[in-house]
C-alpha cells in the first residue's frame, strides 16, 4: 500500500515534449492532439520581433493531478471513478457510461475520451503497464532529459520524493479549490 | 389484470383529428419535427459521437440543453397538477389530469434526447443501480426520476379513481418533482470548477423555470386548442407567472452585477461572455422573460391569446436558457497556457452544435408533441 505522487522541477523542463510521446507508446494512448493524459502548457513568448523577451517563455509540464478529494471521483455515477489502493485516481471503463461528468468537473481537463473504449480516460501514473510491471517509474518520468519528474511514495519518508518536498518550496494547481492534488510543482 | 381498471382508457380509440388549418399545420409541424429526430438518430447510429460538435473541452452540448429542458417542463406541469389536488385548487381541477400525464410524457421526450447523449445507457442503467455513488448529483437524479414517475402515476391512477390515498401521492409526487428539478440544477452547480455555474443560483433557477415552462405550456395548449373550460385556470397561473418573471429578472440582474463587480477570474469572463451574446439577449432574456413579463403585467386580464404568444416565446426562453448554461459552464477553458503546438493560447471555447445535434435535440420536441397526441386518443383526459 502507498500513497503515490509527483514532484514536478518545471522550472527544468524544455518542451521536448519526449513526456507526451512516452505516455502515449508506454500506456497505448491513440495519436491525436485531443487524446493525450499528459501535456506541456507553453506561455508564449511576449514581445514582437526582434524585441522579443525570451525570459517570458514558460513550460508546465501537467496531468491528472491525482487529488485526495478528486472532483472526477465525487461525481461519478457509477463508481466507474475510484480510487485504487495506492491512492491512484483510476476509471473502470466496464462502468464508465461516457456521460462525460467527470470530465467538466475535472478542474485540470486532465480527461480526454478514448475512442476505442468509448469510456474517459486519464492518467493512472503507469498503473496498468509500468507499476504492473512492477517498475517503479513513470514513463514520463523515465524519459524525461532533463529530470523534471520524481515519483515516489509520498507515505515512505526516505523516498526521494518525500525528500524533495521537505527540502524544496512547492505548490499545487489551484489549491483553492480543495482537491488536495498529489503533484507538487518545485520552486 | 385488466388495465383498464386503473387508467382511464378512452372505449373507442381513434387517431382521427379534426382537418382544420390549425390542427394541419400542427400536424405538417410535428411530422417534419419527428423526420428531423430521425435523420438525427440514424445519423448518430451512423457516426456515434463523431456526428457531434462536442470535444475534450466541451464535453457537453446541445443535447443536454434540450434534455433539461424538456426535465422542467415535466417537473413544473407535475408540480402544478399535484399542487392542484393537494391544496384543493378549484381554478386548476380542469388541467390537473393532463398536467400529471404531460408531466410524465415531457420526461420521456426529454430522455429520448438524454438517449443520444450518454454513451452508455444501458450500463449506466445496471451500474448506477448496482454501483451507485451517492456523492454524484447525477446518481441521485437516478434515484428522483423512478419515484417521481411513480408517484405522478400513482396520483393520476387514484385521482382518476378516485380512491387510495390521493393526497399522499400528489404530496410525494410534488416533493420528488421538486428534489428531480433541484438535482438537475445541481449537476451544474456542484461544478466548483466551473465558476460560471457553481452555486445555488441554477437550484433556483430551475425550480422558476420549471414552473413557469409548465404554465407555458398550458397556455399554449388551451390557445391552440381554444379549450374554453381551461381560460379560468390560465388566468389564475397567468397572476403566478407574473411573480415567477419577476423573481427571474431579479435574479439575472443581480447575478450579472454581482458577476461583473466580483471580478472573479473564471467567472466573471463567463458572464461577460454569455450575457452579450444574441442567445442570451434577445432570446433568454427579452423573448423568455421580459416579453412574457410585459404581456403578462400590461395585457388585458382576459386576453389570452396574447399571452399564449408570451408562452410560446417563454419557452423558446427556457429552451435557450439551458442551452446558454451549458455554453457558459465550458466556455472558458481550465487550462490557461498553450497546449497544441501551433495553437495560440484560448480565451475562449467555440462551440457550435452539429446538425445530428440540432436534430435530435429539435426533433424531441416533436417526439413530444406526437407522446400528447396518443395520451389525448388515448387517455381519458378531461
């Protein structure tokens, strides 16, 4: 039993977006800009040319935030939305109806429709592949250059995580509204 | 067990009507309406999902919007009939069979909608019964809907008798009409993050609404039909509708101020955008509310011909109203940075409903005219 999460430095992040690619061929993920479970928010760069600020130009790398109160989970009819033992925010697409609830109540529009399934679809953190497995990375975490993601236990106080988040400034996603987000954005 | 025993059969059933211009044109109207859900259907069989404008950003769509239309007229006319019996309201006792069957029949037309929405209805059938999460408004509109159909049936059953615990039911068949209509306004208002909706302004809205799409529709029957035993019970609904406009147009001000003044980031974008659109100006706000308001407050007490073309417009109102909701929660999109290569940042989300949309969403309104039509062959109804 864990408690799994992400620590994300974004500040390294350089917008290869070798993340998205990973994701899709670890987890299967169909081509599409509209299907993907993770992404790269990219500010664009202020100015006109040639006055252009390049110190302007920001990179957040971003998902399911995997909340503890996620609002997915909460509106759920039918429990297709579950949290599974790892605290991992999960959907069981033999439950899922596509009444697509979950998906304006996701404050992160994290969720996108799997066409093959017809069911919602998100990330899991490599649930059904990587940790299935029996791996302990993410695909988007292994493939990154420039080590912008740490996964770990957020239960186990020597993981690297834990390490990071007692040593490092952090913030979520719209911690306003509640949703207790499991990815920490390093400062 | 014959069914004749409980409802009110008509001996000898005939689908003949009565050749006027009124009733043909009723009739070519309702025929075209019924093609064009059809065309709809069999395209969305066709094409699944794909036949529709929504997408990951805009999840919901036009459908929903003729859903929780056709869900208010089916609470308000239910409220209204039951209302009736439970408070001894003389001025209503003519309305109050047809009210509680419009009721019921308005959820079915608006379910034919709600079909072609939902991905799955089956499975959402078998799973919301059997893995039900009570957390979700959606769950609970699961569990209103099939105790709101009963007891509006069980109403009409003992009413029609004339035994059995009538008051009991319509009592039941109010407080689940109500919880269904409050239920559906909180689908919207749960979203806490969509700031457009979030709140309890739909719960109330819906409630209004509903009530005043059942009075609408009333009218608009007893117009059409000329049905002079129903005027004394128009003109009574009609001083109602009054304060229930009123309230609305209180309502829509006081949010917009408050939306605008508040200046919250999320919100207050979403209000802007909607309250300036054609949609809502001229259809919601001036056809759906203030139109009805001035004939209702100005016109002559007995004219109800003017006020029929009010109610008409009044659920025009309605209708747009929810889809002006639906629009205004997805407008503004949750993520703020750009995502797509090539794509600039968005301000806003564009959204324009497909044809197949258009189609099923329209074309249940005939589906609901052509459900009324039986329900008079029918049913004995007056």
């Amino acid at each position: 039993m864990a408690r799994y999460g992400m620590a994300l430095d974004y500040k390294n992040c350089i917008n290869c977006k070798a993340c998205e690619v990973a994701c899709k061929e670890e987890n299967g993920v169909l081509l599409g800009a509209d299907k993907h479970r993770i992404w790269v928010g990219a500010n664009e760069v202020a100015g006109q040319w040639p006055n252009l600020d390049i110190a302007s130009a920001a990179f957040l790398p971003s998902q399911c935030q995997q909340c503890e109160d996620a609002p997915c989970q909460e509106v759920c009819p039918t429990h297709a939305t579950y949290y599974d033992e790892n605290g991992v925010v999960r959907v069981d697409s033999d439950k899922c109806i596509l009444c697509t609830y979950c998906m304006n109540a996701c404050p992160y529009d994290a969720r996108y429709v799997d066409e093959r399934t017809m069911t919602v679809d998100k990330c899991t953190f490599c649930s059904d592949t990587r940790l299935a497995r029996g791996e302990m990375t993410t695909a988007c975490q292994n493939t990154c250059p420039t080590k912008v993601r740490t996964f770990g236990d957020l239960d186990d106080p020597d993981s690297e995580i834990s390490e990071l988040l007692r040593t490092r400034e952090h913030f979520s996603l719209k911690a306003h509204l509640g949703t207790k987000p499991k990815l920490f954005y390093l400062i | 067990m014959n069914i004749k025993n409980y409802i009110p059969i008509k001996e000898d059933i005939s689908f003949n009507f009565k050749p006027t211009l009124l009733s043909i044109i009723i009739a070519l109207i309702s025929i075209g309406l019924i093609g064009l859900y059809l065309f709809g259907v069999v395209n969305f069989i066709q094409h699944g999902h794909h036949a529709y404008n929504v997408t990951r950003e805009h999840p919901w769509g036009f459908l929903v919007g003729a859903y929780e239309f056709f869900v208010a007229l089916a609470m308000g006319s239910v409220v209204i009939g039951a209302s009736g019996i439970f408070y001894d309201i003389k001025v209503i006792k003519p309305l109050q069979k047809r009210l509680l069957i419009y009721g019921l029949l308005s959820l079915f037309a608006g379910f034919t909608a709600f079909l072609f929405e939902i991905g799955h209805p089956v499975t959402m059938i078998i799973y919301t019964a059997i893995s039900g999460n009570v957390t979700s408004a959606l769950f609970w509109l699961g569990v209103f809907y099939p105790l709101f159909m009963l007891f509006t049936l069980l109403t009409f059953i003992s009413y029609t008798q004339n035994k059995g615990p009538i008051k009991l039911f319509a009592m039941l068949a109010i407080i689940f009409a109500n919880s269904s209509v409050l239920t559906a306004g909180s689908i919207f208002g749960l979203l806490n993050a969509r700031l457009f909706s979030s709140g309890i302004f739909y719960q109330i809205e819906f409630m209004v609404t509903a009530i005043l799409g059942g009075i609408f529709l009333l009218t608009l029957i007893t117009v059409l039909f000329n049905r002079e035993d129903f005027k004394d019970a128009i003109i009574a609904l009609k001083k109602v509708s009054i304060s229930l406009l009123s309230l609305l147009l209180i309502m829509y001000i006081v949010r917009y101020l408050v939306g605008i003044y508040g200046n919250v980031p999320g919100k207050v974008d979403a209000i802007n955008y909607i309250f300036h659109t054609k949609n809502f100006i001229i259809f919601e706000l001036g056809l759906g509310i203030v139109f009805p308001l001035f004939v209702s407050v100005f016109g002559k007490r007995n004219n109800i011909g003017l006020f029929g073309i009010a109610s008409f417009f009044g659920l025009v109102g309605i209708m747009f109203s929810r889809i002006n909701l639906v629009n205004g929660v997805e407008v503004i999109p949750l993520q703020s940075m750009m995502t797509k290569v090539y794509q600039s940042v968005p301000s806003i989300v564009n959204y324009t409903p497909s044809i197949t949309e258009y189609a099923i969403g329209v074309g249940a309104i005939g589906v609901f005219i052509f459900f009324m039509f039986l329900a008079e062959k029918i049913l004995k109804l007056d």
